[in-house]
C-alpha cells in the first residue's frame, strides 16, 4: 500500500521522480528507493505500531554502498515520529509528503 501511494503521488504529480527497490546478492534489501536529480532517498516499511532500532538496518547498510545517500526513512503504523542516526522514523501516512518534498527540494523536510 505504500509503495502504491508512492507511485501514484509521484507519476501523477512530480514526473521527474524515480522508484526504485534495492536488494544484493547477501540478500540485504531496502524496500522502496526514491531517485530524484542525483538524490538517492532509502525507504523502509515497517507493519509494526512500535519502532524498533533493527528498522534502520536496511537503511544504514544501503549508505555504506551508496554514500551520497542521505538518511532515508523508516515507515511504520505508529504514531511517533523521530530521528535515529540521521533516518526519519514516521507514520506511513506521510509518504505524500516525503515524494512532494523530494520533488520540491531534492532532499527530505526536516
């Protein structure tokens, strides 16, 4: 459903934004990459109501092969919103957001 919702904001709205999903031969994977310009944004989904720190991994791990990465985020079904080592931990409701913002200033709000 997220990645759904990224789509449809971005081909309908922001044509110039890429999609993307990342996984390596180790089997390590991020779920959704957002390209726009030379920006590489990694996007966690996470069903979870409660963060929990393994969520960044797959983030963390994408900007140690990809370091002009920056930060990225981890969606989730909670409510909290925060910051863990550089990766934005949000409600999965704000997918919108992230794709209008990437599309605006090339990076993430914050």
């Amino acid at each position: 459903m997220v990645v759904l919702e990224a789509l449809k904001t971005g081909y309908n709205f922001y044509p110039d934004i890429e999609f993307y999903f990342y996984r390596d031969a180790r089997g390590n994977e991020v779920d959704l990459i957002v390209k726009s310009g030379r920006r590489l944004i990694p996007v966690e989904i996470k069903s979870a109501m409660t963060f929990n720190q393994e969520f960044i991994k797959g983030v963390k791990r994408f900007e140690k092969i990809f370091p002009k990465a920056d930060g990225g985020v981890v969606f989730y079904t909670g409510d909290l919103d925060l910051t863990v080592d550089r990766v934005k931990v949000q409600n999965f409701k704000n997918i919108m957001d992230l794709i209008a913002s990437t599309a605006n200033t090339g990076e993430i709000d914050g």
